[in-house]
C-alpha cells in the first residue's frame, strides 16, 4: 500500500472488474442452475395452488399445509427428488389426496400460494371446485376397456358418476356382453387421485395429470356454431386484417395481375 | 464444573436455544404440536402469530410475486427482532448451520489448520455481491433464488420433514470450511448472514471493549468467527458496532481478563464519545 500510492486506484478498478467478473459467472450458472430445477411441469400441487409459475415464486416452502394435511397425503420436496426443492407436492397412487370439506392445508398458506379465494364458492370453502389436475384414462391397459368388468375408479371417485362416467357399449367380440369403459368429464374432475389410488392394474390405468399437461387447447379461432354459449363469444370479437403489396387491391386484380399485356 | 459454565456458558446457551428451536418445529410436524409449526423459512408461532424469513420475502418481491398481509406481518415480525436484539443473532443462536461450521472451526483448530494455511484466499464481502446477485436473479426469472438453492433451508427442512440428499449439503460446508476457506460459508458466502448483517447494523446489544482490561492474548480473535470486527482489541474500548458480528459471545467467554461485555448499544456509545474525547482532543 504504502509503496505503491499510485498503484491504488488501478487495484481499486481491477478488484471491482474481477468481482464483477466472477459474480457475473458465479449469477450465471446460479441462474442454469435455478432455471433448470424449476423446469418441471409434471407436479401434482396441493389443492388451491397457483398457476405453477406463479406458484414456484409464491411459495416460501414453510410446510405448513404439509403440517396440516391429516392423511400425509402432502410431501416437500427434497434434496435428489429431482423435483423444485421444499415445494408440495403428492403422489396419488401412494397416498391420494382425500378431498376434506375443509381444505384444512389451504387457508393455513401464509404466503397465498394456496389461495383461498379460488375455492371458496358463495363464501364458504367448497371442497369440489379444488382443481388440482385431471385424470387420464390409458384405455389400453384398462381392463374394463377389453372387456373386463371393473368400475373401482368409478367407484372410487368422490363425485361418484360426475367426474368419472361409465359408458356402455356392445362388445362386438362375444356378442352378447358389454364393455362399461369409464369416460373422465375433465372440467368436472378435480384431481384428487383416488381413482388413480383404486386402480387394480399394475401400473395404474388410470392417473392424475396436471391439467396443462393433459389437456390440449383449441384456440380462439374456433366456435362451436351449434352451441349458444359458445358464439357468444363472437359478440365482442374484433377481425384483425392484414394489408399486403398484393391485397391493396381486389382480388380479382390481383389474380389477373400480369395479363395486361395479352390484350395489346 | 463451574469452570466449564464459565467458559461455555454461552455456547451451552446457543446450542441449547439451536437444538430447542429445532425439536419445535420437529414436533409439530412429528407430533402435531402447535407451539412453531412451519421452518425457518418461515412459521406459526402458537397457530396465530405469523414469522416469516425477511430475506426471502424480499426474493419474493423481487420475483414479482404478490405479497400476502400475513407474509409481509411475519416479515416484518422478524425484521424488527432482529433490528432491536442485533442481526446476526440468528446465525449464533438460531442457525442450523451454525453447528456444523463451529464443528469445523473447532476441527481445523484442533489439527492447527489456520498455521498451515495462512492466507485467506477470499474476500468476507462476497456475502454482499451473492446477496445482490440473488436479487437480480430471482428479478430476471421471477423465481426466489437463494431459497432455491440455500443450505439453511434445506438443512432445517430436511431435519423437520425428511432428509434426502440434505445431508450432502451438511458434508459438503463442513468439508468446505474445514479445507478450503476458514469460517468459509457463514463468514463470506452467506447472503442470508449478510442481509442480517446490514439489518442488525444498528441493533442495541453489542459486545463492548475495554482497553483498560485487555492484556493482548488475543484469545477473543482466535475463537471469533468474524475477526475483522474485533479490530479494537487491546487498542480502544469500543463497542463492536460491526453488523458483521453474529452475537455468538465466544470472545466474552474465553476472555480471562473481563475486557470484554455485552453492553446496551446507547449506554456505550455515549462512554466511549468521551473516552475518545480524552485520548484524542
């Protein structure tokens, strides 16, 4: 220091530059890192949960609704789960979760990534509008769809006849039997697992998606005509058009665009 | 006996209050008690009460989430606590983590580590540039960075809710501490320590010392996990006003000589404007 009075500016400059240098690679592979852990989509959350971007920044990973959960159907994440670290989550086919009427994991959340207000119906906590995921039927390896009688999802589903249907069909094979294949109505089913839990086959038939994964979208361009509900949603709709160099003009010109000269 | 009272006495009381804290929270997972339900992160004081770790509210802010009233409560909670008592209390006296680096300071000190390796390769404020850039970071990924990859959460979750690979976590800052860099995670990684350190800046309880005392063995420094704060050892009385010191009172404890207290902030602040008065003017 002493020897070198001139030389302390440029050490000041050069420790702040490699600082920043190695903060800049440390922040850098922290960020890969933290990206690359939240990445799965494939979780079931506890009843209430945020959209799962939402969530994963709400959700301080205290456990409480783990805490709270009397089944032990909850679990946090840990460490070599390959799963987002301290987040909710559960395993239906292990322990599903079995839908109490008063959501006691939901309104203990002291951060609102449970979030009360989205099942509460008419002011009171309303255990069916819990959306946790939807269940998928894997109609090859469900025994009821070769023809074997099974109904323990259907039996085992809390909205007993809602959420799981049972469809009857002519089993063309023996022709004189029917197949009772059980049909999910998505928007009823609330994810709860219990179908999943019930599955006699080995590797359940039938199981718990969360609902991004399973379901498809169709997009705002279609519009079931046939469905008043439906169109309704033409009524505020706004076209969106398109000006090119070639659609200033009609189409009628624009198709016969070059010709000109055939008639000189 | 009396002996050992005295020179660990407030050891026995941090570990006492650590592993207490600990079996809380233990059981109110395990047994359903209902005096500290939750973790660190954040808990139930009593089922009413909402406590909640300020640093990774302040991550949650960051990400753009929304804060919810019994989070910024339970925040706020915390923060003030440990504004008024002193900010690093939570290493010394609450931290799960603390244990195992005082472990390995222990063991580098017993194999005589410190004369082999000299030279501290590393700066204490990188606990501030990891404290800044987990705050850019969960800003650009709206996601609460340290909380994704802290030790202390995973540590204490792990013990309250099922271990996993945690304990990896745990070998890795023992072994990291002991070889690599001396008080090497709380002593200059840790941004949790570093946001309380600047919260607890102008707490009111500070170890005070007295110059007058003082013989100059320097026990105090060898036992401290944070030396650079005891810079006034056996050359002024002064209040450690570091924000940097965790509160730990190791220095009280080995210091044969009385030169060295725990005081109330303002009562020493005016002695010492005196003192200095004195000795300079």
């Amino acid at each position: 220091m002493k020897e070198n009075e001139q030389n302390t500016r440029r050490d000041f400059i050069l420790d702040m530059v490699r600082a920043t240098g190695i903060a800049a690679l440390g922040g850098f592979m922290w960020s890969a890192y933290v990206d690359e852990v939240t990445a799965s989509t494939l979780l079931l959350r506890p009843p209430a949960a945020l959209k799962e971007e939402d969530f994963l920044r709400t959700c301080i990973k205290c456990g409480l609704c783990v805490e709270a959960c009397p089944y032990d159907t909850l679990m946090l994440a840990t460490a070599g789960d390959n799963k987002p670290i301290g987040t909710p989550y559960f395993v239906p086919r292990d322990i599903p979760c079995y839908m109490c009427p008063d959501i006691p994991c939901v309104p203990v959340c002291p951060t609102g990534a449970l979030d009360e207000s989205s099942v509460t119906k008419d002011s009171i906590l309303d255990v069916n509008t819990i959306d946790m995921g939807v269940a998928v039927i894997d109609d090859n390896s469900c025994i009821s769809f070769w023809g074997i009688q099974c109904d323990a999802c259907y039996r085992a589903c809390p909205l007993l006849g809602e959420a799981i249907a049972i469809k009857y069909e002519k089993n063309d094979r023996t022709g004189k039997h029917a197949f009772l294949k059980p049909v999910v109505v998505n928007d009823v089913c609330t994810g709860c697992g219990m179908c999943e839990k019930a599955c006699v086959t080995e590797k359940a038939a039938i199981f718990v998606l969360p609902r991004e994964v399973a379901e498809g979208r169709a997009g705002n361009y279609y519009i079931k005509g046939w469905d008043k509900e439906d169109e309704k949603r033409l009524e505020n709709a706004s076209s969106i058009k398109t000006t090119t160099e070639i659609s200033k003009r009609s189409a009628m010109d624009s198709l016969n665009d070059g010709l000109e000269d055939l008639y000189e | 006996m009396s002996i050992l009272w005295n020179n660990y006495r407030y050891l026995i009381l941090r570990r006492f209050t650590q592993i207490s804290l600990m079996l809380l929270y233990f059981g109110a997972n395990a047994w359903g008690w209902t005096i500290l339900m939750g973790n660190l992160s954040s808990s139930s004081f009593l089922g009413i009460i909402p406590l909640s770790d300020p640093y990774a509210a302040l991550q949650m802010f960051a990400a753009g989430a929304v804060l919810s009233a019994d989070l910024l409560i339970g925040a706020g909670i915390i923060a003030l606590f440990y504004m008024l008592l002193g900010g690093r209390l939570f290493c010394s006296w609450v931290c799960p983590i603390n244990i195992i680096t005082d472990a390995s300071a222990f063991v580098r000190e017993f194999f005589n580590l410190d004369h082999t390796q000299k030279r501290q390769p590393s700066t204490r404020s990188m606990r501030y540039w990891v404290l800044a850039v987990s705050l850019i970071i969960s800003f650009a990924l709206g996601i609460t960075a340290f909380e994704f990859v802290s030790p202390i959460s995973m540590v204490h979750r792990g013990l309250v809710f099922g271990l996993g690979f945690a304990w990896a976590a745990m070998l890795i800052i023992f072994l990291f501490d002991l070889f690599v860099l001396k008080n090497g995670w709380c002593g200059h990684i840790c941004p949790l320590g570093g946001f309380y350190s600047i919260i607890g800046k102008f707490s009111l309880i500070k170890v005070h010392h007295n110059a007058q005392n003082c013989t100059g063995c320097m026990d105090c420094k060898v036992v401290c996990p944070e030396k650079q704060v005891l810079f006034m050892i056996d050359k002024e009385s002064l209040p450690v006003l570091s924000g940097e010191c965790t509160l730990c009172a190791r220095c009280i404890e080995v210091c044969n000589d009385n030169a060295l207290n725990f005081s109330i902030r303002n009562l020493t602040k005016k002695q010492t404007i005196g003192e200095n008065n004195e000795n300079n003017e």
